[in-house]
C-alpha cells in the first residue's frame, strides 16, 4: 500500500512539473487582426503580451499599444496527444466575436485552456461555435 502512494505521489509530481514548464513566466507577445474577449473583457484587436505572473496560475493580458486594455483569467491544463511545435492560440468564434480559448505552447503536450465566462456559455446555448486558430512564430 505504502509503495503505490508513492508511486502516486511521484507521478503527480511529475505531472505538476509539466504543468509548471507549460505555465512559462516569459511572456508571449501576439497580435490579433481581430478583437477578442478574455473572461469579461473584450479586447480590441492588436499586439498584446500574455503572462502567468501569479503562482496560481491566472493569466494576465496587457494591450502593448497603450497598456489601457488588460485582463486577468482563469485557466485550466488541457493535454493533448502530440507534442506542439508552435505557440499556437484557439479562439472559439460566434458569429463576429472571438473568446480566447485555448494557448499552447512548443515543445509541450500541456496546453492552457481559458475557462469559460458565464457570457460565452450563454451565447454557446444558442449557436455552435467555430474554432479559429492563430499560429505564432
């Protein structure tokens, strides 16, 4: 009994450990040619950088035009087969809006997935959304 907890103890490290490298504290600078939301903020479209300052893991998001529009969100991991071999952001889109869904990052099977704000589960009841997706170099 004793030696499954610590097999159970070393392979949630190890998962936590994944997790953390996939929660990197360089920032990501993107540029969308769209406006965006992010939990309740919606974002005008252009160049921002993507952080994780916080140990919880809250992402937070800053214009880099003016610094005015920022936003902080929650987020959960979201694995995935295959390795990324590119910074790569999902948004899920309904009708001319865009909510930031999902970043992944290269080199990586963790990828970081926005949890939904109660404003997109409302419009998700009424119509399907369509996945659009921004590879970053």
């Amino acid at each position: 009994m004793k030696r499954k907890a610590i097999a159970l103890l070393v392979v949630m490290v190890g998962i936590a450990i994944g997790v953390a490298s996939a929660q990197s504290t360089v920032p990501l600078t993107f540029r969308t040619p769209f406006p965006f939301v992010v939990g309740d903020q919606l974002m005008p479209a252009g160049e921002y950088t993507m952080e994780v300052p916080t140990a919880t893991g809250t992402l937070a998001f800053r214009n880099r035009a003016d610094g005015n529009a920022c936003a902080w969100v929650n987020n959960v991991p979201l694995e995935k087969l295959e390795t990324e071999d590119r910074y790569r952001l999902v948004f899920h889109r309904y009708g001319d809006r865009h909510y930031l869904s999902e970043i992944w990052v290269p080199g990586f099977k963790i990828g970081r997935m926005i949890v939904q704000h109660p404003s997109e589960q409302q419009v998700a009841k009424h119509i399907e959304p369509q996945h659009v997706t921004l590879m970053l170099y």
